[in-house]
C-alpha cells in the first residue's frame, strides 16, 4: 500500500512542484489550498503525514493544525515562509511535529518526511518495549537507564525529562511543552530549569555532553532527542 501524503497549500505551482517530486518517490499525494479542504481531505483520505503551509486563504494553518489535533494523531510537517522563531514555537505548540521554512530543498523534505514516518510507526510498539538511542538502552517497564550496559542513576526530573523526550519521537519539543510536562503549569515560564537539566542529561548520556549527537537543541525553540529506536 502506498504511503499518503496530504499537502495543504494554497500557492499552485508549490503544491504541484511538491506533488511531482513525492510521487517520484512513490507516494500517493492528495491536494487541498484551504482549511475547510484541508479538514475533509484529512478525514476522508486518511494521510500518514500532512504538509501544512501557514498562510491559509481561509485563515492561520494553525487553526487546521488545533482542529486536526482535536480527532487525530497524523504527523504535520508545516512548510510555511514564515521563519520567525514565534511563529516556529506557536506551530509547534499547537500540534505540529516539524518545521520547515521556505524557500526549502526537496531533499530535507523528503527526508524530513521519512524521519516523521519512523518514529509514527513504532509508536505502537512502545508499550512493551525498551528503546535505545547511541550506547543508551531505556526500559520503559523497568525504568532503568543503561550506558554500555552499565546503570545509569537519573534523578526523577531527569527521568521525566528524557521520557518526555522518548514520547516525542524524534519531533521539536518548545521549552514550554517540556516545562509544562515534567514541572507543570507554574514553572511554563522558567526556562533556565530545562537548560539545567538537560545539561545534567547531557553529562550522564552523551559521550560529548559539549557536542551532544542526541540530545538535541533547536536554537530559540526546544529540544529533540534523535537516533531513537526501540529493540
């Protein structure tokens, strides 16, 4: 079965440049240039990754985003020309998993979409499973952290912190998505807390906490943890 790629987009000649260029590469590529097109295309051609431009005829995509994120779990990739760094955090914290700005390269956008695909579809096998990213293995069951095979003591913050990370699959995650998952709503603001503990999770997991290769900083943005696979 072809994997299914809906592009929201009201510019022509990107949505038909992007079009050819996916189904090149074998997918199945629906269409829609509004958020009302876009929500019934959604529903009823059921996309494994929908693209999502920002500047929408019918309004902000970051409404289709908040309405798709109300019913279902699909990844969004945003490819919008916005490339404020408010307008990257906004998209991200309403739903998005992935921000590309224009003008793009169709080789990151393809790849930025096979990376999206991975990590959808071993979410399922998450429950019962242990993941591993470099040298660290994580036993979601146990809770026991290994590097080289050997223990690794996290203090509860730093186990909250990097099973936020594990649950975001390889997606951006804002200082403000992290900070209300692991500290909660009173400390959304407090972003000198994740900087803190993420360099403590650097220290205990990376090889080169200086020059982490997983756990990653979106400059201005948040952090993702990359290399994630479940064995």
């Amino acid at each position: 079965m072809l994997t299914r790629l809906l592009i929201v987009e009201d510019e022509l000649h990107i949505r038909h440049f992007i079009r050819i260029a996916l189904q090149d590469e074998g997918f199945q590529v629906f269409e829609a240039e509004t958020i009302k097109q876009g929500l019934l295309e959604a529903a009823t051609r059921q996309p494994d990754v929908i693209i999502i431009d920002l500047g929408l005829p019918d309004g902000d995509g970051k409404q289709l985003i908040t309405e798709l994120r109300s019913w279902c779990s699909t990844p969004i990739l945003v490819l919008s020309a916005r490339d404020r760094e408010e307008e990257k955090v906004s998209a991200l914290d309403v739903g998005a998993d992935d921000y590309l700005s224009k003008p793009f390269g169709m080789p990151e956008l393809l790849a930025r979409i096979r990376a999206l695909l991975r990590r959808h579809r071993i979410v399922p096998e998450r429950a019962s499973s242990r993941v591993a990213f470099g040298n660290i293995k994580v036993d979601l069951a146990s809770h026991e952290v290994t590097r080289d095979d050997q223990p690794v003591h996290l203090t509860p913050i730093e186990y909250r912190l990097l099973m936020a990370l594990i649950e975001g699959q390889g997606c951006v995650l804002t200082h403000r998505q992290l900070l209300l998952k692991v500290w909660g709503a009173e400390y959304s603001e407090r972003a000198h807390y994740l900087r803190v503990h993420m360099a403590h999770l650097r220290q205990k997991l990376e090889v080169e906490a200086a020059q982490p290769r997983h756990l990653i900083t979106e400059l201005q943005v948040g952090y993702r943890l990359i290399g994630l696979q479940s064995f």
